[in-house]
C-alpha cells in the first residue's frame, strides 16, 4: 500500500508517493536529479516525512549509490568523512 511522503534535502522539497519511506527517498532524489541534474542542491541527509509525521533520515550518499550516481555517491561519502575530522 502506497503512501505519500515529503522528501527533503538543501533547498528542495518534494511530495512522492511511495510504498516505503527508503523508496520515496530514492524516488524523490532521483526525480529532482533529472530534473535539475548538475544543479541540484543536496545536503548530507534527505529527509523523508511520511503523512502521520514519521521521520526517516537517509544518507544522501546511499540514496545516490541506490540510484546508481556511483561517482556523485563517493564523493558526498568523501566529503562527509571530510567534515566529520
């Protein structure tokens, strides 16, 4: 059974229906990568809300190697290593 989700990462935000809060991350992020591709803001996490207001939180470097933006994965991973020094 499908819900509607709220996912969110930097500056965007997007409503995705989804059979799982993990899918609509998936889903959300790759909607708005083809949408804006190289200009797309991403954070470290993508946030996932679902309409009774769980939240799931998902590194954006999984979500990206999920989609199967290997490059892009590695370096939001590298870069998240970077900050945590």
């Amino acid at each position: 059974m499908t819900k509607l989700y709220s996912v969110a990462s930097s500056d965007w935000r997007i409503r995705i229906e989804a059979d799982d809060a993990c899918e609509a991350a998936v889903e959300g992020t790759s909607l708005q990568y083809r949408r804006f591709g190289n200009k797309l803001n991403l954070g470290f996490c993508v946030v996932v809300i679902d309409e009774s207001g769980v939240l799931n939180i998902f590194k954006t470097s999984a979500v990206l190697q999920d989609i199967g933006l290997h490059s892009l994965s590695k370096t939001m991973h590298e870069l998240g290593k970077a900050v945590d020094e």
